[in-house]
C-alpha cells in the first residue's frame, strides 16, 4: 500500500491536503447548484449533504481511532478529524471544561473569507442556516442530546472581528434529541459506508518502521492536536478515514439534488464537480508531494496518491510507469464500480467522467492526455496517460476555474510541530 512507504511527516502534509480536498468540494458543487436557482435552495442542499454524511463518518472516524465516551471530548476530537474542519484553513481552537461542557472558536476561517465578499446574505446563511442543523448532526454522532451554539458568529460586528465565531458544546440529558435526516439513511446503504480500511499491524516496541506517536486517539484530548501526533500506524487509518468522508459527502450531495431536481440533474453535475476538485487538488499535490519531474513517474505518484482513488477497499487502483512520457492505470472489480447507483466519482468513467481524468495527470503536465486502452484479466477500465511533446498544453477545465474562487486554492499549510517521537 502506497501510504506505507511515506514518512510520518509526509502522511501528516498529505492528511492536511486530503482534508482540505474534502471540504472544498462544495466550492465547485453548490456554484452548479445555484445556476438559474436560488440561494436558499443551495442553502439547503448543503444542509442535507452534511446532515446526511457526517454522523455516517463521524462514528467511523471514532472507531478507528478509539475515542473515549459519548461527552465533550469525543464531540471535538471528532471535529479535530472532519473535511469540515481542515486544520489551519479552518482553525479551530477547543477547550474542555467538563464531560457535558465545552467550546471552540476559529481564530481564521477560509470559508468566511470565500463568502464574506459576496455580502451578509450568504454569510447569515452559511453561519446560521447552514451551521445550526448541521453542527447538531455532527454532535449527535457522539451523544444525541448534546447542542452547540453560538457565543457570536459573523455578520462580523465590528467588520475585522476575531475570532472569526465562538460556540458551546452541552450535552444535558434534558435536551430534546436531535433527529436524522431522512436522507441518513439512504447514504447508510450505500457500500462506501461500510467498507472496510487497510489497518496496518501494531508494531511490537522497537520494530517500528518509524517509531513515535499514537497509535489511536483513546487518550485525553489534546487542544493543540495536529497529524504529527500519530504514530505511522494511525496516519495510515487516518487518512483512509479521510477519504471515505469525500465519497461520502459527494455521495449525500448527490441524494440531496437528485431528490430534489430529478437524478438526471445530480448525475449530469457529478462530472463537473468530479473535474473540479481532481483538478485543484491535483494542482496542489504535485508541490505537496514535492514532484519535481514532467514524466510518468510524476504521473504515476500523482494518481497513487490522490484522495479519489482512496481507500484502497474501495477503490482498486493499478498503476504502471511505462516509459518516461506514459503511465497505464485501471480500475479492477471493486465496490465503487458495484454501487446501487451513479453517485459516485466514477460512475461516468468512459464518458464525462474522463475529463476529471485528464485534469489530474495535466497537473504534472498540461501536455498529457488520457485515453483508453485494452483491458487485461479482471480490469473494468484501462487507460494510458501520454505526455506528448508535441501536443498544445490543455487548456484549464472551467470546473477548475471555479474552484479557484475559493481561498483554499491557493492556501498554504505552515505545519505547526515536527512529529511526535513519545
């Protein structure tokens, strides 16, 4: 598995971008969402996705790591790991008083800087419409009787206010609990919500590749918490966690439109968000992951490592450097290709999905095309992407474009500590 060969701090730079990978899709999604719609209609869309996914991966996230009890502390060290809540580009800073009482606030919030300029409106429906339902569904992954709320939250008054918002966390047993979403229970079926992870074995003391960290987050809450504090064992889950959150968020996206505006709506927008995000993301791993080269092996680390192609148990991904300008890659029996339904990134390969394609290896160089090639044995899809010297660079997809507006394209990760060695 690809993960096993990165170092602890590299898992930990890739974990930030995954994250942020994660949490950006919305900014391509809702802008095809609002086209010739309303605002409050997006609004809501982005309440039933979220509504409908998080407790989904919230409680998934707490068994792989082994949280503690249904209080406080488990609520937060949940949102320490959710693509809602991507370390720095969404710096949220916690404090536990108690098992039933606790608070965060962002001291910086890219997603107020992407709506602030667009005016209250959107701001007042993202901190309030949005944030209400939504924080409480997250919550109640944990304990169903726990409720945040705000302290203050933007509107910012005065303009400049910091920290960007400020919110409770309580759980009292004479809270009313807080109900799913209907659409909870159609993301449940789906197989992405019960796949399986690759857990790498405990390494018995002293035999670890590289030593240091936690392995699991069963300990006390740490306010300070970032990726350099697991072990290489528990990146390796983390991020595979991290993964599953964006299949399943795009997975609620979709139940979200096609319920409201028929599943040939959803399905014609899935391609064009696929495009986007792979793209963008594309574009910034390539400095993350420090590829320097314009050939197939660049191509080749590129695709390995992309969030999209993860987990592993849910997406069988096969690459092969051919030469210096081509690496084949396919798509072998797998459960993303055996979903009830065409909610998933890859439901339109061989189609409009294949742009989406195109955008990731273009990120190494914009010469490089896709195309497909002849399946062997068990393979669903094969492709060859070709690095032609004579080709006119691409020009950048629009989807990608788009996702450019948001202040997460170009955000730059300062980690804040070297790696755990206790």
């Amino acid at each position: 598995m690809e993960l096993d060969t990165l170092s602890r701090a590299q898992l930990a730079a890739l974990g930030r971008e995954w994250l942020l990978h994660g949490h950006l899709q919305d900014r391509i999604g809702m802008p095809l969402v609002h086209t010739g719609r309303t605002r409050e209609e997006m609004q809501e869309i982005a309440i039933e996705e979220w509504m409908a996914a998080s407790p989904v991966y919230s409680r998934r996230t707490q068994r792989a790591l082994c949280f503690g009890n249904g209080d406080v502390p488990r609520i937060l060290k949940n949102i320490q790991l959710d693509i809602g809540a991507p370390h720095h580009f969404m710096d949220f800073r916690c404090r536990v008083e108690d098992g039933d009482h606790g608070e965060f606030w962002l001291a910086h919030c890219g997603a107020l800087l992407d709506v602030e300029p667009l005016g209250d409106d959107y701001v007042h429906g993202m901190c309030h419409a949005i944030e209400d339902p939504t924080f409480d569904a997250t919550a109640v992954a944990t304990n169903p009787r726990a409720q945040v709320r705000p302290v203050h939250r933007p509107p910012r008054v005065p303009a400049g206010r910091e920290p960007h918002c400020h919110w409770t966390i309580t759980i009292d047993p004479g809270f009313e609990p807080v109900e799913a979403h209907p659409y909870l229970a159609i993301v449940e079926q789906a197989k992405i919500a019960g796949v399986s992870i690759d857990e790498p074995p405990v390494a018995l003391p002293g035999t670890a590749a590289e030593p240091g960290g936690w392995d699991d987050y069963s300990g006390d809450f740490d306010p300070d918490f970032e990726l350099e504090d697991l072990s290489h064992r528990a990146l390796v889950i983390a991020l595979q966690g991290i993964a599953v959150q964006s299949h399943l968020l795009l997975r609620a996206f979709a139940v979200s439109v096609s319920k409201r505006y028929g599943e040939a709506t959803a399905l014609a927008l899935l391609p064009q968000v696929f495009t986007g995000l792979a793209g963008m993301t594309a574009q910034r791993l390539v400095p993350a992951l420090e590829i320097e080269t314009r050939d197939g092996a660049a191509m080749a680390r590129l695709l390995r490592l992309h969030p999209m192609f993860w987990p592993r148990t849910y997406v069988d991904l096969r690459v092969d450097v051919v030469d210096e300008a081509t690496v084949r890659f396919a798509l072998g029996p797998c459960p993303v290709l055996e979903e009830a339904d065409g909610f998933t990134w890859f439901a339109q390969l061989g189609g409009a999905g294949d742009r989406a394609l195109d955008a990731i290896v273009q990120a190494v160089d914009q010469r490089a095309a896709c195309h497909a090639v002849a399946r062997r044995g068990d393979e669903r899809f094969a492709y060859e992407a070709v690095i032609d010297p004579s080709a006119t660079p691409a020009k950048e997809a629009p989807e990608i474009a788009l996702a450019k507006i948001s202040g997460g394209a170009t955000f730059v990760f300062t980690p804040r500590r070297p790696v755990r060695v206790d």
